[in-house]
C-alpha cells in the first residue's frame, strides 16, 4: 500500500484552509491505481468509462453518470474498464454527516453532475467564502438525496467460500454448479451456500448473477459488443443480460452507454 498522501485541507501554518478539494484527470483503458487511502472522505464520479473499486469488503463498479462514495481510510484500488474520465472530490473526514461508513454507489443527477464538474474548476473550495459555501452546501444536499443502485459485489471472508468466490472472478463465465466448484474448496454445497448468505448477505445464486452483470458492465465500457459481452459474462442469451442490464440501470445497455459524457483532462491524479 503506498503512503499516505500530504493532507490537503492544511495550510503552511497548519490551519484548515478548505473543507473540499477536486482531482480531474483522463486515464487511458486498462490503467490501474494500486492500493492507497485518503484522510479525506471522497466522492469519485465517472463521466466516461468505468471504474472498478477494489476494497477488503468487496467490489463496487461505477458506470459513466454513476459515483461511489469511499469514507476516509478505506484501502482501496481502482481500475479503468474503458478510457475513463474521473472527477473527484475530496471532503473533510466527517463533514457531511450521517452518511453510510461504507463504500456505495449513487445516481448522479443533472444538477449535481453539473455541481461536480463547476466544482472541479476549483482547487479547493471554503466555507469561508461566501460563494464556495453555497456550492458546498447544495453539493451536500445532493450526495445525501441521491439514491443508491446496488452495483457492488460484496466479499466472502471464510477461506473456503473465498476459494469459490475466486474461481468465478477468475472466469465469469464459468457454467458449472455449485456442486461441482465445491469438489476443490473443502466445503460441501450446503456449507458454501450458508456461508454465501452469512458473509455477502445474498445466496449465493444472487451473488453470482451480481458477478456476471457486473463483467459484463466492465466488457462494454472496454468497448465489446453486447452479444461478446453477454456470453463472455455467463448469460445464456443477449437477451438475458440485457433484461438484467435494464433491471438494475434503468435502460438498455444500447442507450446506457449513449448518454456517456467525455470531459478534457486536468490535473495529476493525487493518491
């Protein structure tokens, strides 16, 4: 894990000097940000590609128009599925109040996609002026008014439910039953499917259809046909993947990935 990075809302005395920042910045498909954490809570927003968020409870997947919410100290990695055009805000650890201790993934509304992308115009942001503390302010009410879409896929912790967990993040389309995967985990059928609803709070059946949708997010952003996509996730049809695809997200896959936004470069990534 790399260290931790300079605080940013000190100033040269040691003050607090702002209680937001911002990070734009364009990172090519593939590109990965290996394990780190921040003092800060952040909001990460996808106005292009996706991302994929890696933490010790599980993995959370961020489609263009999406954002997750990652609190302070939490080690996480990102990876881009796709050329991904990231905007970040970095908030003082606590500032916005009773929000979830955990990673989630939100909606972006219109007006707060345009809130993210004034506010990144800014280095950093202050209550201390007047105009900045209105932008905050309504940025907040937006983060704690936007819905949450369940796009996360969460961790296994047992040693051999983790085993199985591997195998199918390993090959998504994996087809044969749980019966089957168990033959190499030390764990029978039934001790896996417990440990499933125990652990990640789905059976396992849930969990693995979460699994398939979620690759088959990532292949589209990386630029592979709906067809390719779906089969190479697991799904036995086209037309299963997109029935699944609009269940979660609201439209087909087709008309998702139009409204995806491209926005220019700015700064180097701050991790």
């Amino acid at each position: 894990m790399s260290q931790k990075r300079q605080h940013p809302f000190l100033d040269s005395r040691g003050d607090p000097s702002s209680e937001l920042t911002t990070l734009s910045y364009d990172f090519p498909a593939g590109y990965a940000l290996a394990k780190h954490f921040h003092e800060e809570d952040q909001l990460v927003f996808a106005s292009s590609g996706v991302m994929t968020i890696h933490t010790g409870e599980g993995v959370w997947i961020v489609p263009p128009q999406r954002a997750v919410w990652i609190p302070a100290t939490v080690v996480h990695s990102i990876n881009m599925s796709g050329a991904v055009s990231m905007r970040t805000l970095y908030f003082a650890a606590n500032f916005i109040k009773k929000v979830p201790n955990t990673c989630f993934v939100i909606n972006v509304s219109p007006l707060l996609r345009e809130l993210i992308l004034h506010a990144c115009d800014f280095a950093k942001l202050s209550t201390k002026v007047p105009f900045e503390r209105k932008i905050i302010e309504i940025i907040v009410d937006q983060v704690k008014a936007s819905k949450a879409v369940p796009l996360q896929l969460p961790s296994p912790s047992d040693s051999r439910a983790v085993r199985v967990a591997e195998i199918l993040l390993a090959d998504p389309s994996d087809q044969r039953a749980l019966e089957e995967l168990c033959k190499d985990c030390g764990a029978s059928k039934r001790t896996i499917e417990r440990l499933f609803q125990s652990e990640t709070n789905l059976t396992f059946g849930k969990w693995r259809q979460q699994l398939r949708l979620l690759h088959g997010l990532r292949l589209l952003a990386s630029g592979t046909k709906v067809t390719a996509a779906a089969l190479e996730a697991g799904y036995n049809s086209p037309s299963a993947f997109i029935s699944a695809f609009r269940k979660t997200l609201g439209l087909t896959p087709g008309r998702y990935y139009e409204r995806g936004v491209v926005v220019n470069s700015g700064t180097r990534p701050k991790i």
